[in-house]
C-alpha cells in the first residue's frame, strides 16, 4: 500500500522528503518535527521548509496552542481541494493568458510588425506548426489576392491528410491552391472528396522528392521523404511574387 501511495504522490508533484514525511505524519496521526527528523533521517534544520510545502498543499495540518509544534493529516477526503485548487490557479492563467493575447494585439496594432524572415521548423514541431500558422498563410494570401502555388511530394498528403481535411473545412471561399504534384493512390483518393478549390495537376516528369509552396508573401519548403525531416519558411513578398509568376506559367503550360 506505501508503494502505491508514494507512486500517486509522485505524480502529484511531491518530492521524496515530502513523501517520506507525509507517510510518517500519516502513520502517528500526531507527530512533532524532531520525531520526524528521526524517523526521515531528514536533517532539522531543512525538514521545516518540507513541512510547510506539505501545510500549504493540505496534506498536514499544525496544531496550535499548545508549548510544542505537533503535525496531524489532514483527512483524506479534504485532499478533493487539491485539485480544486489547481483547476482555481489553472483557470486564472488561462484569463491571465488571454488578457496577454489582447494587450499584445492592441501593441501590434500601434506598431509595425515585421515577421521573421526565416523560420527552422524541426520534425517534432511540423504538425503543431501547420495548424498553428495556418490563419497567418490565409490572412497573406487574401492581403495579396495570390493563388496558392507551388509544387507538392505525395508523401506530404499521406503524412498530413487530416490537416488538408481540417483545411478546406474552414478555408474562405476566395482561396484557391494550384499545385503540380506526382501521380500516387493518396491524391486519387483526395480527388473524391469536395475540396473544387484544391486543383492537383500532375507532374509528366521525374517525381518531386520535396515541396515547395508559395503562399501570399511566404515561401514554404517542406523536406519529408527521411526523417528527420522538417520546414523552412521563408517570408519574402518580393521573392514569393516571383515565384508565384514562375507557378503560374508553369501551371499555365502543363496541360
């Protein structure tokens, strides 16, 4: 049973001493801090900051009154307020969060907000950073009236294809994507499902081994084919409507 206690402590957050001292509390019901000391082997001079970490999260209590400092469990069943507690502090963040987010709109919004001009993106942050930037390629390619251009590996859609879905559900309407791309079952199969805007033309040539897209006023590439595989973004508006016009002829010629 002590195995099992100390094991769900652990996930608590509480460290070795504290669990020690929260045991011995609990098997004496009553106990001062030399006692403790004892039993721990945890030296009197740092037991107390321990005791009081365990007085501040509930799980003992100080008597008082008394000429000698004495230290009970507090019952099992106020521990509910643990929880409590961390879902009180949790959604204090979250309006705190939030108030950040506007105040830090309301500054963008008296300055001139330059994006970086290049961004690393490693294997583990790829998913995390296509839903995440997402409203920011949208936002650019309305602000430059611009199709979505580019070429595209098939290995992108049989890696990301609930992302594509996730897209064109929330896509605005004015958004069109026109990319060359190889033959392969995954974009037969995506052909069947409503995205009109979504226009695929394949590629009459050796297969692409990497993506590129040119999306408003940024240029994405995308390595997947080895791990570890990852993104590099690029925001040029110059450069980007340069390649857009590059996409377009080529699109325009690869009937």
């Amino acid at each position: 049973m002590k195995k099992e206690l100390r094991a769900y402590l652990q996930e608590l957050g509480l460290s070795n001493k504290e669990i020690d001292i929260y045991i011995a509390v609990l098997g004496y019901g009553k106990i001062s801090a030399t006692h403790l000391s004892k039993l721990t082997n945890i030296h009197r001079t740092t037991i107390y900051s321990s005791i009081q970490n365990l007085i501040n999260m509930g799980f003992i209590i100080e008597e008082l009154g008394g000429s000698k400092r004495y230290f009970l469990p507090n019952s099992p069943e106020s521990l509910s307020n643990i929880y409590k507690v961390e879902q009180e502090s949790l959604q204090k963040k979250k309006t705190t969060v939030n108030a950040v987010i506007q105040a830090a709109k309301d500054l963008l919004n008296d300055a001139i907000y330059s994006p970086p001009k290049i961004r690393f993106i490693p294997e583990e942050q790829v998913e995390k950073f296509l839903y995440e930037q997402t409203p920011v390629w949208i936002e650019s390619i309305v602000k430059t009236n611009r199709a979505w251009w580019g070429f595209q590996d098939h290995i992108f859609a049989e890696l990301f294809e609930p992302w594509i879905d996730w897209f064109w559900e929330q896509a605005p309407e004015r958004l069109g994507l026109k990319l060359l791309s190889n033959k392969s079952d995954i974009e037969e199969s995506i052909r069947d499902k409503p995205f009109p805007r979504r226009q695929i033309r394949y590629w009459d040539g050796d297969d692409f081994t990497a993506t590129v897209w040119v999306i408003g006023e940024y240029i994405v590439t995308l390595s997947l084919q080895e791990h570890p595989y990852h993104i590099v973004q690029t925001y040029d508006p110059v450069l980007a409507e340069n390649f857009a016009n590059v996409f377009k002829r080529l699109w325009s010629t690869n009937q």
